[in-house]
C-alpha cells in the first residue's frame, strides 16, 4: 500500500513538473520566439536543472509539440462545450477565438514562425487545424441545412477564416497597438466571415 502511495505521489509530482516545463515553454516562447527560445531557456526560467527538461521531453521538438498539444486540448474542449449546446457558426467562431485569445502571443510566433520549425512541429500544427477546420466546417453545414448559408467546400472555408485571423495576428501590431487583435477586432473578424457564407 505505501509503495503504490509513493508511486502514486512520484506521478503526480512529475505531471506538475511537466506541467511547469510546459507553461515556462509557451511563455517564453511567446516572449523570445519559439526558434530563439532553447530548452536551457526554459529549464533556467523555473529554476531546474536543464536535464530535467530531457527526462520529460527526450527532444527539444517534443516540448515544442506538447505547447501545440496544450493548445489544442483548450481548443478541443471549447469546441465540445460549443457543440454540445449545439450553436451555430458566428458561436463556433467566437469558440475558436476564444482559447486564440488566450494563447494570442504563443499563437502568433507559432503562426509566424511556422515556415522555420521541423516538419514534424509543423505536421502537428497541421493536424490541428484539421481538426480546427473540421469542427467549422460542421457549423457551416448545419447553418446551410437552416437555409443561413451557401455551400462551400472545406478547405476553402477554412482556408479563407485561417487566412483573415492569421493575417490579423501576424500584423497585430497594425490592428491593436500593442494590446490582444483577438480581443479588439475578434467581432470584427466573425461579422465579415458571416457575410461571406450567407446564402
């Protein structure tokens, strides 16, 4: 019984740090930029040992993925809650911004920094929009069978709402000065997109 306690605690106490070495991963990659930033970064700005950082991500591109991962579980559960409730497509897009809101600094150096990280960095990142385009996609059509929008194809619908936000994000600096794109011009973003499905 005490060993499955202590295997238990010795568990939990890695999670935290995984936990930790993740969060101090996306802050200072959203800060330094996710090329400039290197694992001794990140294993200093916790305070543990740099081998600490390997025993829990054997390559600096695996840490670089479990970001990416993080964000796209926040993503997957906004997502659920908004189909569970069954809303349309302004609401899944408001969904969509929400957690980008919340990752907005991480979210943009990955965006701008895509073309420079490994394929397989960027292969996650692919899959996330897949399923980011999917769930979108979804809302298009149950708006469609309600007559509130045209038909588009996927990867042009997608493409077209990951293009405008990207482009947002990438020039922040343009449409928010200094302050969150997504919080200033998310409503801005959403109202065009709907006027380019509508029927």
């Amino acid at each position: 019984m005490k060993q499955s306690m202590q295997a238990a605690t010795r568990r939990e106490q890695k999670e935290v740090t995984r936990d930790r070495l993740v969060n101090a991963a996306m802050a200072l990659f959203a800060r330094k930029g996710i090329v400039n930033t290197t694992t001794a970064d990140v294993a200093k700005s916790i305070r543990m040992s740099h081998g600490v950082v390997f025993l829990h991500f054997p390559t600096r591109d695996d840490l670089v993925i479990a970001v990416i991962d993080e964000f796209g579980r926040r993503l997957a559960t906004e997502f659920r809650q908004a189909f569970e409730r069954d809303l349309g497509l302004r609401a899944v897009l408001h969904a969509h911004l929400r957690v980008l809101a919340e990752f907005e600094p991480f979210y943009a150096r990955l965006v701008t920094e895509a073309p420079m990280l490994p394929p397989k960095v960027r292969s996650t990142l692919m899959m996330l929009h897949a399923a980011v385009s999917y769930e979108i996609f979804m809302a298009l059509e149950r708006e469609r069978k309600a007559g509130r929008a045209r038909k588009i194809e996927r990867p042009l619908l997608f493409n077209t709402w990951i293009g405008l936000v990207h482009h947002y994000l990438v020039n922040r600096d343009v449409f928010a000065a200094g302050n969150s794109v997504i919080a200033e011009q998310g409503d801005v973003l959403v109202n065009h997109f709907m006027t380019l499905v509508k029927p």
